[in-house]
C-alpha cells in the first residue's frame, strides 16, 4: 500500500459538474494511459468538495509528453507515473546520485500555474520542518517546471488507514495533536495548505503523521482562500472527525468514506457512531466551521490551527491501549496411571512391568506396640522441657531488654509513613542546552515555553542513532533544567518531538551550585535509560533534592532516511525545602 497510497494526494479535484467516474475516463482519454481512474473517482465533485472553503482551478494545458524512463537534469529517472490530469502529471521517480526514491510533479513551462508551484515549492522548502514532506529540488528548464519531493515508501496515508477501521482514540488524538501543531508552526511562516485531505496525511512506521504538499497541492491545483487559517482549521477537523466514526463530515462521499445523511446537517460524532470519544469528538465539532456544529457546540469555536493545538492540549492526555496479555496454558499434571502419561498408545506392544511387593505388615506383637509407646513417651518428654527452657530464656531476656531500654526514647521502626510532599509544577527560572555541542541553543527555551506547537528540534544526523556516531556528541545531547534553587523533585513530565528517543532522567546533586556540563556532574538518577514514546513520566517514591535536571538523549528516533528528535515541553513537579 505504501508506495501506491503515496500518489493519491497527488490528484487533482474534478474540474467541474460531471460525475466523478465520467472525469476518470475523461483523463484516461487525454492520454493518462498510466493513471489509475480509482484515484480520480475517490475525488469529491467540485461542487461539493470534501471542504467548501477550496478554492476553484483554472483551465488545463496539455501534460507534457514524457514516458518510464526519461531523465531530468541528469539524475531523476522517471519511473512510474501515478497521475496525469488537469495539465500536469506526477511520478515516482529514481535519484540515482543519491540512490532513492523520490517524488516528482511536471508541467509545462507555459502553464498558467507554473510560476505560483515554483513560488510554493521553494517557499515550502525553505520552513525546513519535518513534520511535512520535505520539497528537495523546484527547477525550470527545457520548457518544464518540475517539483521534486520526499518518497515515504515505509508510510501509510490516512486513506488505507479509514478503509479498515475507525481510529483508536489515542491514535485520533495523536493524529489531530501533530498536524495542527505542524500547521500552526506552517501559519507561522505565512504557508498554508489548503487541501489537508485524508490523502495527504502519512503515518510512518514510528507512529509520527506527516503532511504532504503543503503549499505545493493548493498551487498545482490553483486553489486559494480569503481564510487559509480557517480553511485549515476546518479540514482538520474533518480528519478528526472522519478518523473518529469512519464517515466524511459532509453529505458527499469522499476519499472512500462515505457521507453523513442527506438534508440533517453536520451531527456529532457520538451520534454517528457509538463508542465515540467524547472530548475528542467535541474538539473536531469546534474545528468545523458549520452552523450545526456552532448551534450545539459550548466551547467556543477553533478559527485558527493555533487555537486548535491549544484546545488539543488543554485535554486530559488520552494514553495509548495496555497490549494483550495472553494466559499461558494451563498447566496439564501428568500421572503414570493407565490412559494418562504412561498409558500405552493404541496399538502398541504391551510389555509386563515387574510386580512391586507390598509393604511389610506394621508390627502387631506385643513387643512392638510396647515399644511404639515407649517411643511416644519419650518425645513427649523431651518436647516438655525444650519448650520450659525456651521459655525461661525469652523471660530472661525480655527483662534484660526492659531494664535496659527504659530511659531510650522511642524508635522510628520504619512502620510509620513519611511525611508526604505535596507535589507541584516548580517554576522554571532557565534552560540551555547539554553537551559539548550546542545544539541550537537559542531554541532551548521552547522546550519549557508550555507552548505545545513549539519545541527545541535537533539537527538532521545521517548513519547513527547516537548524533551521526560523531565525536563532539560522545555524551549524547538534552536539556538542562534550572529551577533556581534546590527543590524537592518528586517527578518530571517530557514530551518529546517524535517516538524512539532513548532517554535518562537526571538530577544534579543538592550541594550543587552551577549548571554541570557533563553526565558525571548529575549522580542523581530519576529514571534508567530506556527508549520512549511521544512522552515520559516519572515519579519518585522519595524526593531528590536538586537545582538542575537533566533531560539526557543518546540516541535519536530515525527520521527519513536519518535521524532528527527533539523536546517539545518538560514539566518539573515537586515542592520547595
């Protein structure tokens, strides 16, 4: 599925009223011999486009001619197209100087779109964050404009992701809590999207969603908006939504799902489907900008992705499922009796065992019972007087013992509980970076901001997990903590930028007085190393008492072909001495 799904954000919305599968032979007729028309009916209509706020394209040109095997600029060879339609066409790609795969969009030069999906492309690579898909080239020559991007072959889009089932409430939430972070930072920027479809989100096998075509898609396709914030905002919702009961929030079917009931509005997704997560389905009821929903809803509405993230991050974190534990079989108790173990198969030769002779009769003379009871008798005694003297001992010693401890006052024999620390979140009053190579130090204070759409993100290391195996790295990287002043540290929340960082916990000791630059300098371990999700808690059953904490990274999650990671907020709990 992967690298088939890769296409489908690729393909143009239907150009006008016709139905969608009329379109799709109309394309195959124009000369996508290779486009798969499946892609072209999965399109919304026009008129009723998965979201109303898109913009409408303009006329089409013809493709440009180009054929399996063609080669640009000396490096990209074409290898598979995916789509052809509405005047460009898009392809998968070979770079043979790098040896991968790529993604490539083609138009000609004359194109009425051509200088907008140039403008958009290097716009878009210049934001430089991973959570997108990254644009790696956007060149004009011999009468073509070519757009070339990353090939996640190791992803799955959205769309496989619906056509099986619904989404689990913790992936739900990790899906509307990345890409509206992601969009906010794009906003940021002054880049929007404008076609956030079920095609165009990725889930990589690490679990992090990437987005697809930002910029890129609106400007191929020539849609733009008065409200790109809003626009956004509302197609996220409709990912929410669609993810949350496995329907497309409009009356139109789209992108295989189908759509609610005609003539009833937008219903909550409770109503569509049982089970629903209640805050989650709320939160897409907020994204989705639709007078139904602004009837029913009683948060205020989320205009912005901004907002969005904020509203997403106000919620209880919603933890993912407890894995299956399976029994193990019963334990089956084997006996030698016949039809059991050692009973012989059906079939088999008997063979006679040897005849066992019985017990020797118990002693019945008059001798032998005489002498049973002289036995009797006698450990009888003795246990009589083992018991007195032992006794007597205990005695002794339990008035030595009194006599001696009478002007001792009382000891804590550990029984009593300690008196028990009121936790809080401590002010944080400084952040920098750990390591003999400041990585991006002037972002290090994004990671205790409390701004979830904000975070400290590493550098891009190629070959190892451990920063590239590079020697300025030899004791890994983080964030170091300053709260000011030794604190009773009873826990710490992190959540970090992406799944797979493995991390360690650690506090400086209490005597310490400046930030330590080396591992050595925080003896104090408040959790081992081990390789995270999304987020880390932990807590202490006795305080450490500390000025600095540490948030230690060895090694970083993979990343598209690399490795890059990062912290996107810590929370120190505890109280003051």
């Amino acid at each position: 599925m992967a690298e088939r799904s890769t296409a489908a954000v690729d393909v143009a919305d239907n150009g006008g009223d016709e139905p969608p599968a009329a379109q799709a032979a109309k394309a195959t007729a124009d000369g996508a011999e290779t486009q798969d028309a499946r892609f072209v009916a999965d399109e919304p209509a026009s008129g009723s486009d998965a979201s109303p706020r898109q913009g409408k394209t303009t006329a089409a040109t013809p493709a440009p001619e180009l054929h399996s095997g063609h080669k640009l600029a000396r490096r990209y060879r074409l290898e598979e197209c995916v789509t052809r339609l509405d005047g460009f066409s898009s392809w998968r790609a070979m770079d043979e100087k790098l040896r991968r795969a790529v993604g490539v969009h083609l138009l000609p030069a004359d194109h009425p779109r051509a200088r907008s999906v140039l403008a958009a492309a290097r716009s878009s690579a210049l934001l430089g964050d991973p959570r997108f898909v990254q644009v790696l080239d956007a060149v004009e020559e011999n009468d073509l404009v070519y757009v070339v991007h990353e090939w996640l072959p190791d992803a799955t889009e959205l769309t496989a992701l619906l056509a099986v089932a619904p989404l689990e409430p913790h992936d739900a939430y990790q899906l509307v809590s990345q890409v509206s972070q992601a969009m906010a930072a794009a906003h940021r920027e002054g880049l929007s999207h404008l076609r956030l479809t079920p095609g165009a989100i990725l889930r990589t096998s690490t679990g992090q969603y990437r987005i697809r075509g930002l910029a890129v898609n609106a400007a191929l396709r020539g849609i733009t908006s008065d409200t790109p914030q809003r626009t956004d905002t509302e197609a996220i919702g409709a990912l929410l939504y669609a993810a949350l009961t496995q329907r497309w929030p409009y009356e139109t079917d789209a992108y295989g799902l189908s759509g609610l009931p005609k003539d009833v509005g937008l219903i909550p997704p409770d109503q569509v489907r049982a089970g629903v997560h209640r805050g989650l389905g709320e939160l897409a009821m907020r994204a989705l900008a639709n007078d139904g929903a602004t009837a029913s809803r009683q948060e205020p509405a989320c205009t912005t992705p901004e907002e969005l993230a904020r509203a997403v991050a106000a919620m209880p974190r919603i933890r993912p499922p407890e894995p299956a534990f399976t029994a193990p079989p019963e334990y089956q108790h084997t006996t030698y009796q016949q039809g059991s173990y050692g009973a012989p198969r059906p079939g088999a030769p008997t063979t006679a065992m040897p005849r066992v002779p019985p017990p020797p009769p118990p002693l019945q003379s008059r001798t032998g019972r005489v002498l049973k009871w002289g036995v009797a008798a006698l450990l009888i005694a003795a246990l009589g007087l083992g018991s007195w003297q032992l006794a007597d001992t205990l005695l002794d010693r339990r008035d030595q013992s009194t006599d001696t401890s009478q002007n001792q006052p009382p000891a804590n024999n550990g029984n009593e509980a300690p008196e028990k620390i009121e936790s809080k979140p401590l002010a944080i009053s400084g952040t920098a970076v750990f390591g003999r190579e400041q990585i991006k130090a002037a972002s290090a204070d994004k990671a205790t901001d409390g701004d979830p759409s904000s975070a400290w993100i590493t550098n891009f290391f190629k070959g190892h997990a451990n920063f590239g195996n590079l020697g300025d790295y030899d004791d890994g990287s983080g964030i170091v903590v300053d709260l000011g002043s030794v604190k009773n540290v009873t826990g710490l929340e992190v959540d970090f930028h992406g799944s797979g960082h493995k991390v360690e916990l650690l506090a400086a000791g209490a005597d310490t007085s400046s930030r330590p630059t080396t591992v050595s300098g925080f003896p104090q371990q408040i959790s081992k190393l081990a390789t995270t999700q999304d987020t880390l808690r932990a807590t202490l059953d006795t305080p450490v008492k500390t000025r600095y904490v540490l948030v230690h990274i060895t090694a970083l999650p993979p990343s598209e072909g690399g490795y890059r990671g990062g912290i996107s907020n810590i929370k120190v709990l505890g109280a003051d001495l």
